[in-house]
C-alpha cells in the first residue's frame, strides 16, 4: 500500500504575519512531522470587480480591513516572501506548495517551481489558468473538486488530458463548508474517483473540512493517499478558516494516525505470522 502523503494547509491562516508563517512551517515540520505544508497566493485585483473591492467583508468580526477587497490585501504574501518560505521549509525538513486562484499568481508560483501547484475547489473551471500551468508548469498538478458539478468534473478531466497532463494530476475528494458536518464528508465519492479516473491519473486525495480525526483513516482505506487539512496556531484567530482548522497536536496524532494505518493494510506472506510462531508453540492445542 503506498504511503499517505500529509499536506497541513496552512493557507492564509498566517494573518498576514510571516512571523506567525514561519512558526507554522516550523511546527508543521519538527512537531507534526507533516509532509508538506502549503500556502495560497491570489491576486485579489483580478480576482475581485471594483465593486467586491470596495464592499465590506461579509462578516466584519472576521475582517483584516475596511473593505473585503483590503481585507484580502492584508492576508496576501507576495513572491519574495513565498520564496523566504520556501527556505524556511528547506531549513526545518519540510516541503513547499501552494494553490493559486488566478494568472497572475499561477504565474508567480510556476516560477518557484515547487513540487506541486493546488487548483482549488473555487477555480478549478478557470480554464485559461489550468492551461497555463499545463504548458509552463512542469510538477504536478493537484485539483480540488468541492462544489463541482459532474460536467464541470468531466471537463476537467477533458482538458487535462489534451494537455497531456492527466497522468501527472492528483484529483482531491472535498465537500466545501467550513466546517462540514461527518454525515457532509460524502467519503464513498472516493470509490468512484477510483473507478473513474484511478488508471489514469497520478492519485486521489482527500481535503477535509471536518472537524477533528475521526474519518481520515477510513479515507485512505477506501483509495485515498494525499490528505490536506487546514492547519492553524490557534483555532480561536480572526478568519474563516481557523475554526475548521487542526491546531498542532491534532495535526500530529493525524500524521501518526495515517502512518499506523498505512503499516496495518497488508496481507500476510505466511499462515502463521513470525510473531504468533513463540504464542502457538506455547499456547495452540493440536491433537496429539
């Protein structure tokens, strides 16, 4: 069985502070013992009309400035910062990805050339940035598929595919709430996933919104192998994503988790394993 590969978001769950960025790559890292851990980079002037700019945040109490479109400014690290993490992850053992939403960010990213880029859930129809880290981009590339609908997800597929990138593409089974309910987790899509699209593609992944532990095992025993979990210092910080987010010791008893579960999943090569051949000798009645 291959190994799970865990993937602490961290998002803009920074606040904006490299400060807080860099603690963050730290105990991802030496504490948890994640396998990566990935930011995001948007452009919020292409992503956002004037209007969106300049309306206020739809929940103020959660808001780092006057308007959304400066609440999001706040929350952005530019390409010279991305590059500073990346070199923070090098120095504590740890790998470097991110998500991009628009052009100009996928641009950037390409440039760092890091091991994979994210599509997230929110643009995963953008066509015209998907081509374009098909053709610049040479890592690969992860896709989450939350709020999709099956031709969307076709779609998707197709013009992966015609860019011949399908076999170097990781497809994430996600439902987009934050946070979800269990019962809102849908984990049986990953089967699907599998009969759809496993031969051809480089793997499936699960991005989870819930709350806690509890079901990412069941995830990798059902065909899932890269997890993605938004991560946070403190669960009670200013923003969306915190309260669906795992603090460091609960990112550290998933990572231990999927690890154990990881060594359980195999069939045994004898009928009697070497552990039970002193407990049978001892214990087992056989007719004399």
């Amino acid at each position: 069985m291959d190994k799970p590969v865990i993937v602490a978001e961290a998002g803009c769950n920074h606040c904006g502070s490299m400060e807080i960025a860099k603690e963050m790559i730290k105990m991802a890292a030496m504490f948890c013992q994640a396998d990566y851990i990935k930011f995001q980079k948007r452009c919020p002037e292409e992503l956002l009309s004037v209007e969106e700019f300049n309306a206020p945040h739809p929940n103020p109490a959660n808001s780092y400035g006057e308007t959304y479109g400066l609440h999001r400014v706040h929350l952005e690290l530019n390409i010279d910062q991305h590059k500073q993490l990346m070199d923070w992850c090098e120095q504590y053992g740890i790998k470097y990805a991110s998500s991009v939403w628009d052009m100009t960010s996928a641009a950037e990213i390409i440039s760092l050339k890091p091991d994979f880029i994210k599509i997230p859930s929110a643009s995963n129809t953008h066509s015209d940035m998907i081509k374009l880290i098909c053709e610049e981009f040479g890592g690969q590339i992860h896709v989450s598929t939350g709020m999709t609908t099956r031709s969307e997800l076709e779609a998707l597929i197709f013009l992966l595919e015609s860019k011949m990138r399908l076999k170097d593409t990781v497809i994430y089974h996600c439902t987009s709430g934050y946070p979800v309910s269990f019962s809102e987790c849908y984990l049986l899509e990953i089967l699907n996933f599998e009969k759809d699209y496993g031969s051809r593609i480089a793997g499936i992944g699960f991005s989870g919104h819930h709350l806690g532990i509890a079901i990412d095992n069941a995830a990798y025993a059902l065909g899932a192998r890269w997890f993605e979990r938004h991560f946070t210092l403190d669960r009670t910080l200013k923003g969306t994503d915190h309260a669906a987010s795992l603090e460091p010791d609960g990112l550290r008893r998933l990572c231990r988790d999927l690890k154990a579960t990881a060594q359980t999943l195999q069939m045994k090569s004898t009928e009697i394993a070497s552990i039970e051949v002193p407990q049978r000798e001892k214990l087992k009645w056989i007719k004399k």
